[in-house]
C-alpha cells in the first residue's frame, strides 16, 4: 500500500514569511482602512521601518494584555496592512491612513521586543459554496443600512456602490457594521465568504431595526397629520 501523504488544504500559501506585529484592539478586514496615531517608541520604530523599506506590517487583536506598554498576547489570525499616507508629527509621532490586505495566520512568534514579529501564512480568501439569493439579500439589508446611516447623520441618501462580489460585500459589511470585537474576529476567521454573509445577515437585519428606531425618533415630522 503506497504512503499517504499530508495534502494541505487549498486555501493556504506554502510559504512562510516574517512579518512584524502590531496587537490592537481592533479587527482589520481586507479592504478597509484604518487610521493609526503612533506615539509609543517602538511602534515608531517598527512604522519608520515599513515606511522606509514599503513593506506591511500585520494588525492582530489582542486576546489578552494591554494595548499600550506592556506585552500583549495576539489572536493567530490577523490581516496585513499597508501603510498610504505619512502625517509626521512632534518627537517622531505619527498619523498614518493604512489599508488592510491580505489575511493570515501567525504560525510562530519568533521576537517579543521591542515588538512583536511573527513567521505567518497568508490565507487565500474564498468565495464558498454558490448562493446568489444570500449575496442578493446581504446587499439589499447593506444598501438599507447605509441609506439610515446617512439619514442619521444628515447626508444625502443616494445610491451607494454595494460590492456585486461575496468577498468585497462581506468585508464591507463587517467593516462598517458596530459588532463586539469578538464577534469581528470570528467573522474574520470564517473560512469562506459565504460563511461570512451568512453569519453577517442577522446582525445586518437587527442593525437595521436599531438604526430604523434611531431615524424615527429624530424625524420632525413625526405626529397627527392635518391631512
């Protein structure tokens, strides 16, 4: 009987590479865009590093410890980010507009200080299984969601651009729907998009209702009409 042999699973890169670390508590998606003021010592050091050499540095959530001073404990999973735009401020601080890109998982963590470096995977996101009415359903709550949302802070409600495709629509989704971080690291760590669409819809539909209660009682023209 021949050998079997390990096949790895189809969704992860073979190569490992180092990557520096930067635990918050904050989930990054791919594709979203994040805005950082950097103060502490090393992480100065660590941004002037991937701004001088233009290489990413990965975001992961902080499953136990402190976000500024002392070591924190990461979770595994985390995304990439790229860092677009360079505000240079008193004493080597810094205000920074960063991109998410790719997901991945922290195999090993081989330096502590001054901060984290991690050896990681990076993670191939999928599609899943076909299911148009999900992605219909998702982007009809989401594009009902975004118009309450400018209701709410005065903007002009007009069309949004709802992302056609299950891993766009869901990072979006995620990116701008108010969720514990736990909740945010879960959806990050779903295996497909269309696991994410799927966890994602409920918490669109109870999003909505809030923000749809929220609406009502700021319009004025609520009341008995005279019509």
């Amino acid at each position: 009987m021949a050998e079997q042999q390990d096949i790895p699973p189809d969704n992860l890169h073979d190569d490992l590479v180092e990557l520096p670390l930067f635990p918050l508590n904050v989930v990054l998606y791919p594709g979203m865009v994040l805005p950082l003021h950097i103060f502490e010592e090393r992480y100065k050091a660590l941004m002037g590093d991937c701004i001088e050499r233009e290489e990413p540095f990965g975001v992961v959530l902080i499953k136990e410890g402190p976000e500024v001073g002392g070591p924190a404990e990461p979770f595994a999973i985390g995304t990439s980010a790229r860092i677009t735009t360079v505000d240079r401020l008193e004493d080597g601080r810094m205000n920074l507009l960063t991109s998410g890109g790719e997901k991945f998982e922290t195999v090993e963590i081989t330096q502590q200080v001054p901060h984290l470096v991690g050896r990681v995977r990076y993670l191939e996101d999928l599609p899943g299984e076909d299911r148009p009415a999900l992605v219909t359903e998702v982007g009809e709550q989401y594009t009902i969601f975004l118009r309450n949302l400018s209701s709410l802070s005065g903007g002009w409600a007009a069309n949004a651009q709802i992302p056609q495709e299950p891993i766009s629509l869901a990072y979006g989704v995620a990116s701008n729907l108010d969720l514990p971080r736990p909740i945010r690291q879960e959806l990050l760590e779903l295996a497909t998009a269309m696991e994410r669409l799927e966890r994602l819809l409920p918490l669109l539909k109870r999003g909505n209702g809030i923000l749809l209660e929220q609406v009502e009682l700021r319009n004025p023209f609520k009341g008995p009409r005279l019509n």
